[in-house]
C-alpha cells in the first residue's frame, strides 16, 4: 500500500449530519446542550456553584450559546485542588474509568468518564480515523502508551467504535514495533508526531519500508510542523494526520485534521470551542492567536466549563474543501508554558524545527534548544543534528552550513542564535513526547 493521492482520496465522513452541519444548526444544538449542561453543574458541581455564585450568574442566565462569555473559567490548579474527585457531577459509582497525565508538581492531572463518557471519546477518535481514511477493514497499530496516558487507550476505542483491528502496541521496542507491523499487515499506525519521525528512520535504515502496508499515520499530542509531516509521509510512504486532545477535555479526538490540512477540525458538538485573548480573556477575530478555551458539551463526568487549555492556536469557521463545516483550529504555535522569552521575543520550538526543516540537505530533523544566561544576557543556543554525509565531510563546509543555519534561525526567531552542530544520533530520541527546551536560568 502506499500514500494516497488528493485526486484519488475518497472523502468518507462519519457522522455527515453533525460534521456537515449549518452554523445557524450547530449553534441552536450547542445553545441546547449548554443550557442543559450549566444546569447539571450548578446543581451537581460544589465548586461551578460557588464558582457561579461569585461571579453572580446565575443558570437563568445562559439562555444559548452567545452567553457563554459570562461564565466563569477552570483552571488546572481548579482540577488540582479538586483532586482526585471534586469535580464530578455524578457519584463515583457511576464512573467507568479514569484517564490522567503526569503534572508538574507530581500529582495527576486526572479525569473521569462515565459509560457513554467513554462512548463519546470513541466515536470522535472513530470520526478522526476516518478522516484519516480508514474503514473497517484498516489494521491500526497503536504504538502510543496505554495507561492512564490517554493516547493508547483513545485511539483503542476509535478503533473499536469504527470496527476496525486494533493492534495495541504501546511505545517502545522500536524493532519489535516494526516486526509487528510488517508481520500483521498493519495499515495505519498512531503515535506522538517525534515517535513516527524516529520509526520512519528505524525503518528506512532496517530496509523494511517497502514490505509495510502502510497508508497511514495517526500522530498527535505534541506540536509539530507540515515540514516535519512531509518527512515522515515521504519517508514512510503514507498520509500522515494531526489528532489533537487533552485528557481534562476527552484525550484524543477532540480535533483532527483532514486531508487538506488547512488546519484540525474541532468536534464542535461535544467540545465548544473559543479562542481568547491570553492577557485580558476577551474574544479573537476570526484567524488571531490565542489561548484555546473548550466548554464540554456532552460529558457527564467530569464535565468543564471554560477550561483554559493553555494551547494558542486560532480558529476558522469557513467551510472546509472536504465538506465539513466543522470549524478548523489551525497548528499549535505551541503552549502558554513552552514559550519562552529569549531578550523580550517570544520563541517558540515549532518556530525553531521549522526553520530547520526548510534548510533541508544536510539538517536531520532533531534538535535540542538550550538557554542560557550570561552576563545578564540570555543566550539561546540549538543543538542541530547533522546527516551522516555530511559529517565526514570538511571543516569548512560544516562551518558554512552552520552559518547557513545561525542565519535561518535569526530571521525566523528574531534573534540572534548560537548553533552547535551535532554528530548523527547523538540528541536523545523520545518514545513519548519530545523534550526540545532545557532552560538554565534561574527565572
Ligand atoms: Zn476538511
């Protein structure tokens, strides 16, 4: 099997009723899930009422979906000082799993899902998975972890809710991954965008891409670029698509990205989406960045009001050539908390891997930023691999692509950058997501 080409993709979609929906629809279904939803929390939820009550609204007062600009927002310090069940608007009886991710501060970040909850989850990562152009009869090798981390069990339960084989891998055992792959035919595979990067490497360098069946990937949870999507689609063969979640709001399948890819389709019925100004909260125009804020529609749970993802991205509502009318979030410029200010300018590690990846001959795709501060200045300096070919060759060509890139990189970041040139394979390859920024000052 091999990549599929725009001309010949067919465009199956799910759920076309919901994804192909009118605004004026889809806002009235919204308004009718919200009205609902607010209800449930105000009378179930400890905290939304308090919450409600200081800010003096009132569930009268949300009569549609244009209301939701007076309720209050939810943190993660909210989920973490309601830790682990405060937020639930049903007993614990009725929960059927819970999901979490590792936080800062050592305790979980920890979501709970009820039966239809977790129903819920299943079918938009089935939605995605067939954005992605699978069918029943595609073979999903799932190499993202299981656990509580929601990226292994999320794309099990697209898998199961589309009827198609699932093969759950989970990370690790790069070998063993693609002896698997090629010995069970798998058609598409589902990991972190870095993961697929370094398989599509393991697989070129063991010979085997020619005898995969691949069409194609699945890979999200951490930011990446289109520049790094053509490496691994070209590596690989395949089509690769961008899923996007957080375990607070459902883990995988809350948007993916079609065939087009102008941009991740939100599933705006379930997960009402708003993009806001990260200073003073007030709405963007359509196309601005901001901080990606979702409302879940549906969930019984753990249902959230306004939770500040702390993603920045922007959003379009204009219908897509695919047919969906689903809004489109566009690539994460990355998050509120992996920027980092470098003498006043905010920079960004997308910004960096996609200045690399236009450079092409003689960059590898793998890179580390470090800062610094000397003398009271902060210094920012990447690490960038370099091809093998490259490597042994002269001094003076190295030092005239490292030129090449300190220069790249300067007009892309806005400031100056110091580049140390690596051997092949020497910066440390993730299985899950990517490290890319190691800060040294003491802020
Ligand atoms: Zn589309």
């Amino acid at each position: 099997m091999a990549k599929i080409s725009l001309e010949n993709w067919s465009e199956k979609i799910r759920d076309p009723e919901i994804e192909c929906m009118s605004r004026e629809e889809m806002k009235a279904l919204q308004s009718e899930k919200l009205v609902k939803q607010v209800k449930n929390v105000y009378e179930n939820v400890a905290f939304y009422r308090k919450k409600m009550d200081e800010a003096g609204v009132k569930p009268e007062d949300i009569r549609s979906i244009d209301d939701i600009g007076k309720l209050p927002f939810t943190t993660k310090e909210d989920l973490r000082e309601n830790y682990p069940f405060g937020l639930l608007a049903v007993p614990q009886s009725k929960i059927a799993r819970v999901q979490g991710t590792s936080g800062t501060t050592g305790k979980l970040t920890l979501a709970s899902y009820t039966e239809k909850d977790v129903d819920v989850w299943g079918e938009c990562v089935a939605r995605a998975l067939t954005m992605a152009g699978l069918t029943e009869e595609d073979k999903l090798h799932v190499c993202y972890g299981y656990g509580l981390f929601t990226g292994g069990m999320g794309l099990d339960l697209g898998a199961r809710a589309l009827g198609c084989m699932s093969i759950p891998m989970s990370s690790g055992n790069t070998q063993r991954q693609l002896m698997c792959m090629e010995d069970f035919g798998a058609t598409a595979f589902a990991c972190t965008p870095s993961y697929a990067m370094y398989l599509a490497e393991a697989a070129k360098e063991a010979g085997v891409v020619e005898r995969l069946q691949l069409k194609a990937g699945i890979n999200g949870a951490e930011p990446w670029t289109d520049e790094m999507r053509h490496q691994i689609e070209d590596t690989l063969n395949v089509n690769c698509f961008d899923i996007y979640g957080l375990c607070e709001i459902t883990g995988p399948g809350v948007a993916c990205d079609c065939i087009h890819h102008k941009g991740l389709h939100v599933y705006e019925d379930h997960f009402f989406p708003e993009v806001l100004n990260p200073v003073d909260h007030t709405p963007c125009a359509e196309g601005e960045t901001g901080e990606l804020v979702f409302t879940t529609l549906s969930k019984e749970g753990m249902p959230l009001i306004r939770y500040r993802t702390k993603d920045l991205t922007s959003i379009e509502y204009g219908k897509c050539e695919c047919g969906r009318t689903l809004p489109r979030i566009q690539k994460f410029t990355g998050r509120t908390d992996d920027m980092k200010v470098i003498r006043g300018v905010n920079v960004f590690p997308t910004q960096v891997e996609a200045a690399l990846l236009s450079i092409g001959e003689g960059v590898a795709p793998h890179y580390m930023m470090v800062v610094d501060r000397e003398n009271n200045l902060d210094v920012l300096t990447v690490m960038v691999e370099v091809d093998e070919k490259y490597f042994s060759d002269e001094i003076r060509k190295l030092e005239a692509l490292k030129k090449k890139i300190e220069l790249a990189l300067k007009q892309a970041l806005g400031v100056a950058v110091k580049v140390k040139l690596c051997e092949p394979k020497s910066i440390q390859r993730s299985e899950g997501k990517a490290k890319r920024v190691i800060d040294n000052r003491n802020l």
